[in-house]
C-alpha cells in the first residue's frame, strides 16, 4: 500500500510539472511590430518540428492562439503569427476584406511577414529548426498556400477551408512542401471547380498533396464562433464539428508523416 501511495504521489507531482506554455512575443518587419503567440510543451524535451499558425481574416485572435495551443498539445512548437501588424483585429467583414487585401495584393510584404515569423520560430531553443511547417484558417489557408507555391523553404502547408485560387501557380520543382487541403463540399467560396482546378495545378506541377473535402461542410466549418458570425453578417458561415474533427485528425497525421519524410 505504502508503495502504491508513493507511486501515485510520484505520478501526480510528474503530471503537475508537465503543462502547455505560452508566451507573447513581438517582432517586426519595415517598422511595423508584429504581435506573435507560441505555444509549446515543457514535457517534452529536446528540439521538436515547429509549426507556424496563420490566422483568418479576422485577424490574430484568440482562435489562432487556441489551435497553436492544440499543436503543442501532439508535441509540436507553434507559433500564432500576425499578417496585418499590431495585432489588430476586424470586427466587420469590411474591415476584414480590407486588412487581408492589402496582403494579397502585396505579395512581398506578405512574404516578408511571414519569414520573419518562421525566422523567429527557427530560433525557439525547444524547435529543430530543420523540420517547420504552416497551417492557416480561410485567409490564412491562402497564405500558407501561397507561400508553399512560391518554395518557402517549409516541409508541409496545410490549409483549412482556404481559397485555391492563385495568380502564382506552382511550378515543377519549386515546391518544397507536401501540401494538403481540407474544404467544406458546401462551401460556395471553394466550389468544386476550383477544388478541380487545384488538383490540377497540384498534378502538374509533381506536388506530393492531398484534398479532402467533406459533405454539407460550408465555410469556416472548423471555428465554433462561425454560426455566430454568418448570422450576425448574413454570411455562408457554419461550424461543423464532424468536420473538424476529421480534418484534424487528417491534418495532424499528414504533418506527421511529412516531418518523417524530412
């Protein structure tokens, strides 16, 4: 008994000592200071792979922080990136079209945005800067996508309900990143035509890639506060929670085989 007791105690203190960390960080880029998150867990030891999390239209906000908090939790270091500066957030689609225009519509200052993210999380002591990759949510499944076409140097890019559509189509060799998507069937931002057309541009351009899409799925399906916000803005917004379950389950195994093919 005396035995069993000291080795629940045992186990109890080891459990208490093991917990998700997270920390706010600033950088910057032309002048403009960036506003990051990274979460990582202290149970584990050594260097892990480090995953960036590129945040929806909305902006950085808690949901971002959320899902990098998830990837610490199945042993990866992730940093919550921020591609409008300062942090700021839109609170209407207007404002949210216009903050994520003017990063797609300057490709190098998204691009510089979002090396000085990776930088950053390169420099974590608890990531192998050998081994990074991206995931981002509707705009930032956009960003991820784009910075996988033009051959960031990233092992996987995985984009959640992201336009496919390009102006930079990916070019035989220059892809570095096996790429997958996960898209709502239901979604009339990501209609099948383009979901065909992105497979094709996938296929010629010899990109290890994979899309899923999943039946009655519309935009956003992984963010709980999309019914919220389709119904406050009358937008084609609805989480779908068998959806995302399933899409992370798939994300989280293919960034896993991506990293031991590294």
């Amino acid at each position: 008994m005396k035995l069993l007791f000291l080795a629940l105690m045992f186990a109890t203190v080891s459990v208490s000592h093991a917990a998700i960390q997270s920390k706010e960080v600033n950088y910057s880029v032309q002048g403009v200071t960036l506003k990051g998150y990274i979460a990582y867990d202290d149970a584990i030891t050594g260097a892990r792979p480090g995953i960036l999390v590129v945040h929806e239209w909305w902006g950085h906000n808690e949901y971002a922080r959320k899902r990098a908090r998830m990837l610490a939790q199945n042993g990866y270091t992730a940093l919550a990136l921020d591609m409008y500066g300062e942090g700021k957030q839109a609170h209407h689609p207007d404002q949210a079209s216009k903050f994520s225009g003017e990063i797609r519509q300057n490709m190098p200052l998204a691009q510089a945005r979002f090396d000085a993210a990776l930088d950053l999380l390169k420099k974590e002591k608890t990531v192998d800067a050998s081994k990074v990759g991206a995931i981002g949510y509707c705009f930032g499944g956009s960003v991820v996508l784009e910075m996988a076409r033009i051959g960031e140097p990233l092992a996987v890019a995985v984009s959640f309900h992201g336009s496919l559509e390009t102006q930079r189509p990916a070019e035989p060799g220059r892809v570095k990143a096996r790429i997958a998507s996960f898209a709502g069937e239901a979604d009339p931002m990501i209609p099948k035509s383009q979901v065909a057309a992105f497979r094709e541009e996938m296929d010629k351009a010899g990109v290890y890639y994979k899309v899923v899409t999943y039946p009655g799925a519309k935009h956003a399906f992984t963010n709980p506060n999309a019914d919220g916000y389709g119904k406050k803005f009358n937008l084609p917004l609805a989480y779908n929670a068998a959806a995302d379950k399933a899409s992370w389950k798939e994300a989280l195994a293919f960034m896993t085989e991506a990293f031991k093919a590294k």
